[in-house]
C-alpha cells in the first residue's frame, strides 16, 4: 500500500509517437500528472488528454524554466520528473512502487540509471554509465533556469539511487539526432555565453571534443556498446566541438560590435 504520493510533470512539444510510452509507464503509481506542451501541432495533446485533466499548452521559455512551471503546479510530497522521451523499465516501476510504500523515506531524492536506447539497442555503458536526478521532495526543490541542461536542486543532499532503468529513446532516426545535436551545441553556447564562460579559442574546443569521445567512449567503457556506442561518444564529441565554436564565435561577434563603437 502506498504511504507517500507522486507528481509526475512532463514538458511536451510533437511527441505524440512517443509520449503515450512514457505515460504508460507511471501511470498506475502517479497521483497527479501534469503536462505543460509549448504548442504541439500532433496528437500529443490529445493523447496526454487520455492520461491525466492537468494539462496546459504554454509559450516555450527554455527548458529549465518550463521544467520549474510544471513543478510549482505538483501538489504531492514526491515528484518524478520524467521526459517524453523517457519510460520508466519494469524494475524501475517496480522499485518506485516499493519506496512509496515504506512508512518513512530517508532521502531527499533519488537518482534513476539511464538506459539510452538508440537505433534498437541500449546501451549499457558510455553515456549510459550515468544515473540522473529526476525523483525528490518537492517542498523546497527548484530547477535551474537554463536554457538547456537544467538540474534540479533538491532540498537536501542526501541522495540515492534506484535500480532498473529510465530508458531514454534520445533519437527518433539518425537525421533527428543530428538535428537535436545541432540545437543543443547551439543552445548551449547561448548559455554560456550569457553566464561569460570562455571559450579560449578553436584548440581548446578541439581538445575538449577530443577529452569528450575518450570519457563516453573510453573511461565510460562505451566500446562495449559495440558501433552504436562508437556512433553515440562520436556525436557527444562533435556536439562539445560545436557548442565552444558558437561560444567562441558568440565572443567574437561581441568584440567586432564594440569595435565598431
């Protein structure tokens, strides 16, 4: 018998062929869901609709800003912070259902091992080799509000993990992963260069490309995930490549306005 109650809060855009997934997998352990979508042009509406009467079509303010919409609406003392992206692997569900139940939780927040699935395969090290920060206390939690890799900020630092997988379907086809590396290498030198990080010039943009395929592929042991992982540390390095280049080249469109004044 469950002895503590769950939020679930999903930012949508165009996921009607793969948010109903993601619904199916927390829909019997959720006490409230609530979707905020910043104009969907599919049925992703719709079929959110079937699942939860909390949803809220929104302008786009950035990820971390829309992510910290949908949790000042949650009203349970839990919250599960998940992607349409994303679903919940039956021993996740499973684990999820075990700590609702326990009389007092002792964490003030979990993090769940991702299992990004690509091309039919999911990868078990590489970029999977990490565990995210997607289920807290909602009293005194908050996001960061950027404009891409936001963080929730938990109310306290006493954090676990859960076994079982948050299985991440991070790309539709080949051409949409290049398509959403290209946003976020471009969304991410907006960041930050908005907070004035540096991008000390094209070789150090090289050397962190470089730095970036040998963590995923080599010290994360994504080689073990065969071609697919080969593919996979690949694009995180030529995404890592391309955000400094716009940082860098961000900088030095700066320098030529005020050179201009």
């Amino acid at each position: 018998m469950k002895k503590h109650k769950l939020s679930v809060i999903l930012i949508t855009k165009n996921e009607a062929d793969r948010v109903e997934r993601c619904l199916l997998s927390i829909a019997d352990i959720a006490d409230e869901i609530i979707v905020l979508d910043s104009g969907s042009t599919d049925d992703t509406v719709s079929i959110c609709k079937k699942y939860t009467d909390n949803v809220e079509v929104t302008d786009w303010p950035g990820f971390g800003k829309q992510k910290q919409r949908a949790l000042d609406k949650a009203k349970c003392d839990w919250v599960l912070s998940i992607d349409a992206d994303e679903a919940l692997d039956e021993k996740m569900h499973a684990q999820l259902v075990q700590l609702l139940s326990q009389d007092i939780i002792t964490k003030d927040a979990y993090k769940l091992p991702w299992g990004v699935t690509l091309h039919g395969k999911t990868l078990k090290y590489g970029r999977s080799a990490r565990a995210v920060l997607r289920l807290f206390k909602r009293q005194g939690a908050r996001y960061t509000l950027d404009e891409v890799h936001e963080t929730v900020i938990p109310s306290g630092r006493n954090i676990g993990t859960l076994q079982g997988l948050l299985l991440h379907y991070t790309h539709r086809d080949f051409k949409h992963g290049l398509d959403k590396a290209a946003d976020y290498a471009w969304l991410g030198a907006r960041k930050y260069h908005r907070k004035e990080k540096k991008s000390h010039g094209l070789c150090i943009a090289l050397l962190r490309a470089i730095w970036t395929f040998l963590l995923i592929y080599i010290i994360r042991r994504g080689f073990l995930d065969g071609s697919i992982g080969f593919i996979v540390a690949m694009t995180y390095a030529q995404v890592n490549f391309n955000k400094y280049v716009g940082l860098w080249l961000l900088e030095n469109n700066n320098n030529s306005s005020e050179n201009k004044l």
